[in-house]
C-alpha cells in the first residue's frame, strides 16, 4: 500500500499483485471461498488415530504447515491474476 509513497518497500511485494485494490479483493475473496471449503470438514470432523509423538511431529507440520503456508499464497496469486483482467473490478 505504501510503495507509492515509499519506494523501497516495493522490494516487500513479493507475489508481485497488481495492485493495493486487487491485492485486498483477492485475499477477501480467497478467505470466503476457504471458509466455505472448510466448513463441511468442520462439522464431519477428523478420525482420531492413535500415533506416537514423533510420528505426529513428522506428519502436522508437513501437512499443516505447507498446506497453511502455500495454498494461500498461490490461490491469492491466482485470484488476483483473475481480478486484474476483468476491467473495473481494481
């Protein structure tokens, strides 16, 4: 949002979005659309199966920790590259 005003924290923009507008409406719209994804897992609920600590430990961060970092990163990417060719949207 700054970049215009400070010009070198253009080197923070690292997915390289549009602009501040799309940026915003893309992350928006990732949000609703993983809300609605998420709530049927919700309510169904996860097996419970028992594993031993390190077993765990191995599997919760690959699982967890790359599908929360990454999904959102490229779905954004994706959204936003979507949003900047409708003309008028931001």
């Amino acid at each position: 949002m700054f970049a215009g005003a400070v010009p070198a924290l253009d080197s923070l923009n690292v997915m390289r979005l549009s602009s501040p507008q799309s940026a915003i409406l893309s992350a928006v719209i990732f949000n609703a659309l993983i809300i609605v994804a998420l709530v049927p897992l919700a309510l169904r609920g996860v097996r419970y199966r028992p594993a031993s600590a390190s077993a765990m430990l191995r599997r919760n961060p690959l699982v967890y920790g790359v599908g929360g970092v990454l999904l959102p990163l490229v779905g954004i990417k994706l959204i936003d590259l979507l949003v900047s060719l409708v003309p008028g949207i931001a």
